[in-house]
C-alpha cells in the first residue's frame, strides 16, 4: 500500500475516543509482547514503532529529564532556528485551540527541542510532569512515537492518539504535529504541535495545525522576499557602477540582482564561503565580496589571482553613535551596531587573532562562564555583517583591512559601556 503524504486524522469523524483507545491499547500491548494483534497500527505509526524498536528503546523506561536551562542558550536556540520571526503568526492561528485551556501549543526546532510552549497553567503544569518543557528533547529516537518527532521524521503532518505513542506513560494524551519547512532551501526547521488529554482529540485539530505550518512556510517566504529586496536596494547601485559582469544573492544563492549574467533565480555557493575567489560550476572563477545579507559575485573572466580588498571602518569618536563602514571597490554601505555589537566591533578589531566565545565574555562581562550569551549576541551581529566576520574563533576575515576610528580623548571611548577590557583601554571616565 502507498503510504498517503496528507494529513491522516487519528480518529474518524464521529468515533467513540473510549472504545478507539481500548483498541489501540490492545494492539500496542500485543504489538509489544508479540502476542495476536487485533489490527494492524496506522502505517505511519507502525513505521515509527519498528524504527524505535530497532534502536532498541523499551517503552517502559523510557523517561524525559527536565532540562536545566539556560536561558541564554535557549534565546540562542530560538534564534537561529529559523521561526525566531513567526512565532506570533503561530501563535494567532491556533489560539483558538489552546484558549479553552485544556491543548497546550509547542513550537520546536529541527532536532525537536522545545522552544517555546503557551497554555494554560493547569495544562502546562501536566506537560511538566511528562517533562514537556522548554529545552526538552521531544526528537522520537528521545520519547518515543509523539507527533513533534514522527512529524520531523516523516516530514508530514500526523496525528498520535493515546497508545499509538510509543511510550506508555503518554497514552493519557493526544498531540497533533505539522512540520514547517524552510522556502528557500527545503529542508525542514522545526514542527508546530498541539498536545492535550485523550479526551480533547478531535479530527479537525490536524488539519488547522497543518495549515497553520503552511501559513508559517508562507510568511517566512514574504521575509525572505522582503530580504532580497532590501539586498537588491543596497546592490542594485553597485551593479550599475561595475558595467561588469556581477550577482548579488543572499548567503543561501537566492539573486536578488543581475548585471549582464544570464538571468537565474539561484546559484549553488561554495561550502566555508568567505571574502575572496572561489571557482563556480556555473560562472567560473568569481570574486566574492560582503554585502549586508549576501555577497557580491564577480565572474573575474581570466586567470588573474588579484582580489580587491574590502575595507571595515569602525568609527568610536562620537560617544553617543557608531558607525560601521564597509567598502570596496563597487561601492559602499553603513551600518548602526548596538552598544553591545560596537563592545564586540572593537574588541576583534584590538584582538585581530580572534577571541573565543569564553574569551569574549570575560572581555564583555567579566565573567567567561557566558559564552552562550555572547554566542546568541555574535550570531546577531553576523547577520549584518556576513563574510566580514568569522567563527571559531571569533574575527574579522584575514582579507579584510579593519580601520578602527578612536576618540583623541580615550575616556570618550563608548563611555556607557561596563565591558571590563573596554574600561581598561578608557580608564579615565569624566
């Protein structure tokens, strides 16, 4: 039988829950023991069963931890898992759902952590005892059959009713679950779930939570449309200075603009991409430059190994505003860093050999035990200033020349700024 890819709802419109549960824990116990099974599981859910006992996990034992989180890590997790911009979407679409106060909605990553979680405290406080929490694993290979996990797995949405979780302890609850996959390059990025008491199933929960994660997909696809327009304004100028052959794209290939290439909706970019040239299957050798948000691409169209420099100017000496510069030979464009980003700006550009993330909190905070908050404050910054900075250890590019502006009076250097290796190179405050 081909497995059906559409929503399948646990229960069939007008079946009794009650007498649906007690033969759904009469296949599971004989599924289990290997004893005579009165019927067969729904496929996806005999699917998940089989990979679960393969990797030999005993629905018995099986038991969530609560996590001890740390909040800047899971700050850190939201943040970049991709959904950081529509939780408010996902939300609103399913309030109806969690409003009564007996569903709980949870919105997970792509591994299926926990991210967020809204409901009532009643409801909430039931999920604690089942370790559903912010921070937990819920990944199937973790808890067994649920519907954030077989959702990831499968890549569709399901619906798991009582003792179709694989998990004893679960059979009390009932969860709906619909994977939300990224528009730009398809791969899934976390799951949205409503989960509740057995007695709250209802066939039409999966096909709301479905749309909703469509909707979801929908709305990052008008980010990344917004995205590219903002990239295109920034470029669009550059490109017509060139009068040579250039892209502009995001840091996934998307094109945002053309300059006598052939016109393409996306090109494959080289894996550990950096400022400099890389050889393109499908332009060649290429110049490769930072923009805010993507890159410039410049076929080069001969052998030549000269790449022109990008230039960062970081400007410290108006206390109350700082300004960033980036230029090359194309063009230029600014950026307004927050306090805290123009702490980081001029501690990589004093330590051009880099600083750790523990390094860097001792540098910001005193204190190197929180390198997840400057991990979480790094992966922001990078964000404008993709290509210009790297990773492991923190620093800018070595192709880039780094022009740090300082106030003639170092007291004025960032003045508000409690960062001890800032303090140390302004010792003297007015």
């Amino acid at each position: 039988m081909t497995q059906s890819t559409g929503p399948e709802p646990a229960l069939a419109a007008g079946e009794d829950p009650r007498r649906y549960a007690q033969i759904l824990s009469a296949v599971y116990d004989a599924t289990m023991t290997g004893g005579k099974s009165p019927a067969r599981p729904r496929e996806v859910i005999g699917d998940s069963w089989r990979r679960l006992r393969t990797l030999g996990i005993d629905p018995e034992k099986v038991s969530v931890q609560s996590p001890q989180i740390d909040t800047s890590d899971l700050e850190l997790s939201r943040r970049e898992s991709g959904l950081f911009d529509i939780l408010d979407d996902l939300g609103r679409g399913l309030e109806s759902v969690v409003q009564d106060g007996d569903n709980i909605l949870v919105v997970a990553d792509r591994h299926g952590r926990v991210l967020w979680r809204s409901g009532s405290t009643s409801v909430l406080g039931r999920a604690d005892g089942l370790g559903f929490v912010e921070g937990a694993s819920w990944a199937e290979d973790s808890v067994g059959t649920n519907a954030i996990g077989t959702a990831l797995v499968s890549r569709r949405a399901v619906q798991i009713f009582s003792a179709e979780h694989y998990v004893r302890s679960h059979h009390p609850w009932t969860c709906a679950g619909a994977p939300i996959k990224d528009p730009r390059t398809g791969r899934v990025i976390g799951a949205v779930d409503v989960s509740g008491p057995a007695s709250t199933v209802h066939p039409t929960t999966l096909a709301l939570v479905d749309a909703i994660a469509r909707l979801a997909e929908s709305q990052l696809r008008e980010h990344h449309r917004q995205h590219l327009d903002r990239l295109r304004s920034v470029a669009a100028p550059m490109l017509a200075r060139l009068q040579a052959p250039a892209l502009a794209v995001d840091s996934n290939g998307w094109v945002a603009a053309v300059e006598s290439v052939a016109l393409r909706n996306r090109i494959l970019l080289p894996e550990d991409l950096g400022a400099g040239r890389f050889w393109m299957p499908q332009l060649g050798v290429c110049d490769f430059e930072p923009l805010p948000g993507g890159w410039l691409v410049r076929p080069t169209g001969s052998g030549d190994d000269t790449v022109d420099s990008t230039t960062v100017t970081i400007d410290l000496r108006q206390p109350q505003q700082t300004r960033v510069r980036i230029r090359s030979e194309v063009g230029e464009w600014t950026h307004e860093p927050t306090p805290r980003h123009a702490e980081i700006l001029y501690l990589l550009a004093t330590y051009r050999g880099g600083r750790t993330a523990a390094q860097m909190a001792a540098d910001l905070f005193g204190d190197d035990g929180r390198a997840i908050t400057v991990r979480a404050e790094m992966s922001r910054l990078r964000k404008h200033l993709a290509g210009v900075l790297l990773t492991q250890p923190y620093r800018f590019d070595d192709s880039v020349v780094v022009d740090l502006l300082l106030p003639d009076d170092m007291s004025r250097l960032l003045p508000h700024s409690t960062a001890p290796a800032v303090r140390r190179s302004a010792p003297v405050r007015e």
